[in-house]
C-alpha cells in the first residue's frame, strides 16, 4: 500500500524539480544577452526555485526517515542525481 503523504511529497518534488530546471534553463539561454536587471531577476528567480526544491527535498526526506515508508533510498537517489550540477 502507497503512503499518500508520500505520494504526495514525491508529486510536489517532481513539479519543482521541473520548475527549477525551466528556470536555469531559461538563465542560461539569456545570460549573454540579457540586461544587468534582467539577470538579476532571472537569478532570483531561480534562487526561489531552488529555495522550493530544496524544500521539497528536504520534506520528502524528513518524511522518509519519520515514516519508514519504502523506496527511501530509491527517492533520495534519484533526487541527489537531478540535483548534482544544477548550480548556475
């Protein structure tokens, strides 16, 4: 049986995982022709994504440790893999 704080823990990361990797994405194609406050706001927008990704992270792994519930090496795995090289 699925723990649905789990599920719903491990929905939230995908969602800013995407959020954070559309923001660097989005920095990296306009460093080099963006304004000075263009990059600046860029910049903190991904700042805040990291800010939600790490707080997912960090919930999801809370959750885990609390919980017992399965697949705990499974999710931090793969987390700490999308998240290795993700600085900007």
């Amino acid at each position: 049986m699925t723990c649905p704080t789990r599920a719903r823990l491990e929905a939230r990361l995908r969602r800013v995982t995407g959020t954070f990797g559309n923001a660097r994405q989005h920095l990296l194609e306009r460093v080099a022709t963006c304004s000075q406050a263009e990059f600046l706001a860029l910049t903190d927008e991904v700042d805040r994504a990291c800010d939600l990704f790490n707080h997912a992270r960090s919930a999801l792994d809370l959750h885990l440790r609390q919980h017992s519930c399965s697949g705990e090496d499974d999710v931090a795995a793969a987390m700490s893999k999308q998240s290795s090289g993700s600085s900007v």
